[in-house]
C-alpha cells in the first residue's frame, strides 16, 4: 500500500459514509465521502477512478447550499472539480440561511452505490488500520 492509497483510505474512514440500514432495514453499501473542501472530493475520486477503476458515468454527486448562495454558480464549479456532468447529480439541498453565504462553496458528496467497491476499501482500510478482515 502506497502514500497515496493510505490517504485516500483515511478520508474514507474519516469523512466517508459507512454501511446503513436503508427503508427497508437492509443494509446499503453505498460508497460516499463529503466534505467541503474540493481537494479532498478531487483526491478521493483520483483515487476511485484510478485505482478501483470506477467509471465516471457511475458517479452521482450531491450539494448542500445555504439560501442565499448562487446555485448555478456552485453546481458548475463542483461540475469541474468533480469531472461528472451535471445530469448525474441529485438534486441540490438548500439549508436555510447560513452564517457564510457567498463564501462557501457548499458541501459536496459523492456517492457509488457498489457493495463489492464498499467491500474492497472495507478490507484495504482494514490493512491499513492493522484489523482482521470483516
């Protein structure tokens, strides 16, 4: 395991989305991780992409804004941050008035429904941390 993958394994155990009970109490391997900061979201999907080969049309995106804030302006901006089309994001989440409009970028989250991609970072993140398999 390189520098590279142990960082992008530690935004996932840190920032990520782990396994839950969906609507109907079975459990969701969604792969995820949110944050606002773009680096963070760019890294993660090098890695996604690059190193567990998930192809881009796979990738759904998610904001969150505060009322106030220009939507089409954020959404383009995370659009190139990301490399995913627009038409592959949720639909945006408008909080009520924050205490920052128009100097966040918002909170960004992207997701990859994949059990055996879940099921893979679980083992590698599992390595790094020194734990038996699951």
């Amino acid at each position: 395991m390189d520098i590279f993958e142990a960082i992008c394994l530690t935004l996932w155990w840190t920032e990520g989305t782990k396994a839950r009970k969906g609507r109907w109490k079975s459990l969701i391997y969604s792969v995820e991780i949110t944050n606002t900061d773009s680096i963070i979201i760019s890294t993660f999907l090098k890695y996604l992409r690059g190193r567990m080969g998930v192809q881009n049309e796979r990738i759904k995106v998610q904001l969150q804004i505060h009322q106030g804030d220009n939507q089409e302006e954020l959404e383009s901006f995370w659009e190139q941050v990301t490399n995913v089309p627009r038409n592959q994001f949720n639909k945006t989440i408008i909080r009520p008035v924050g205490q920052k409009v128009g100097k966040s970028k918002g909170t960004c989250k992207i997701r990859v429904h994949d059990k055996a991609l879940y099921l893979e970072l679980a083992s590698r993140l599992d390595k790094l941390r020194g734990v038996g398999h699951r």
